[in-house]
C-alpha cells in the first residue's frame, strides 16, 4: 500500500495569485500523478510527475500554468498559477504500485 | 480515446436495499477499478479488477471483459455507503493512468 499526504487540505485564494499544494508519499514511487475535479465532474489528469525530468502534461493542460516539481522519489508539488474563479477544484496527488491506484486526502481550493 | 460510462449519475435507495452501479467502456483495457468518495474528497480504492469477481464485506464487483462491461453490487445498504462511486480504466503500460468515469452519487435513508 501507500500512504499519501497532502498539504494544504483546502484554501480559498484570490483571482491572480497562486498556490502551491504539496504531495508526500510514505515510500518511493517512479510516477506521481497529479488530478483535477471540478465541481460535480470526475477527475481529469493534470500531468505525470517523474522525478529527475520534466512533467508530462495531458491535452488542455500547461506548464506555466500548472508548473510541477518531483525533487525526489517522495513528494512532489503542484502550483496553480495564476488562479481564477475556474481553477476552484479539489486538485488530488495519486501513485501507483503496479495496477494498483492510491489517492491522496485532496485539496480543496476556492478562488474568489 | 477510451469513454468511461457509468449509469445511473444518481441514485438513492432505502437502507436494506441491494444496490447496483454500473460501467461500461469502449476499448480494451488491463484493469477496472471502482473507487469511492466521500464527500470531504478522500478518494478509497475499493476493487482493481481484470477478470470475474471480487467481494470485500457487503461490496461485491464483477467484470465481464467480452462485453466491457461492470458492476458494482452493495448488499444491505447503510446510510454510511452514501458516497460517490466512481469506475475507471487503466490500460497498463509505462504509465498506467487511470480514465475515469463521471461517478454515481448514492444517498442510502434511513
């Protein structure tokens, strides 16, 4: 199994600024996936956080807006950039060991 | 692109009630997975399925791969299994991302 954390657990954010929500896992994991779901919606894949190269990002989605870090094989972070009202999600930090899929509590954040 | 369908979007029943959730996708696939969340967020991984059938307490999932097809199944309803319940797909491959479906919201009454 694995045992992951999120920082912060919510935040309500002003139009423009951004946020930078950490990731901790209990042990070493290859990938570290980062997921949005929007109010009433199902979660949609950011990026794929690999440690020692850049992120790869699925269709919609940007660096400069989404700018990740994966320091090590443990955490990574997610930054929202500057935020507006459509970025007020519950973004999820997630791994995998093999097939098997685990989620981190979530952060839930309101832009106002 | 693989499209993840679950059905019914919402659902309440009675406490007591057998319950049934269903998935169905397009392509092949390497595994099923049904998830659960809870209204704070958390999301739990239930079952991973790549065949047949799987039962943990009152839950029971099955898979039928020739029709693409699963269900999840809650026997006994309690109010405590009101959640949304969410189905997804992975392929397998070097990354394993998960495709998922829009979720079912299950209200159980007392």
């Amino acid at each position: 199994s694995a045992v992951i954390s999120q920082k912060p657990s919510r935040d309500i954010c002003q139009r423009g600024t951004s946020l930078t929500i950490q990731c901790q896992v209990d042990s070493q994991v290859t990938m570290m996936f980062w997921y949005r779901q929007q109010p009433g919606q199902s979660l949609t894949l950011i990026a794929t956080a690999n440690q020692g190269s850049e992120a790869t990002y699925e269709s919609g989605f940007v660096i400069d807006k989404f700018p990740i870090s994966r320091p090590n094989l443990t955490f990574s972070t997610l930054t929202v950039s500057n935020m507006s009202p459509e970025d007020s999600s519950i973004y999820l930090c997630s791994v995998n060991r093999g097939i098997q899929q685990f989620f981190g509590p979530g952060t839930r954040l309101t832009v106002l | 692109k693989n499209e993840v369908e679950q059905s019914p979007q919402n659902l309440t029943a009675q406490e007591g009630e057998f319950i049934t959730i269903n998935c169905s996708y397009s392509v092949g696939i390497s595994a099923l997975h049904w998830l659960q969340q809870h209204p704070g967020g958390g999301i739990v991984s239930l079952f991973m399925l790549s065949s047949g059938k799987k039962k943990h307490g009152r839950l029971i999932a099955t898979i039928n791969i020739q029709e693409k097809h699963s269900s999840l199944h809650i026997t006994a309803s309690h109010p405590r299994d009101s959640a949304v319940y969410i189905c997804a797909v992975s392929y397998g491959g070097a990354t394993n991302k998960l495709i998922f479906g829009t979720g079912t919201l299950l209200a159980v009454q007392p």
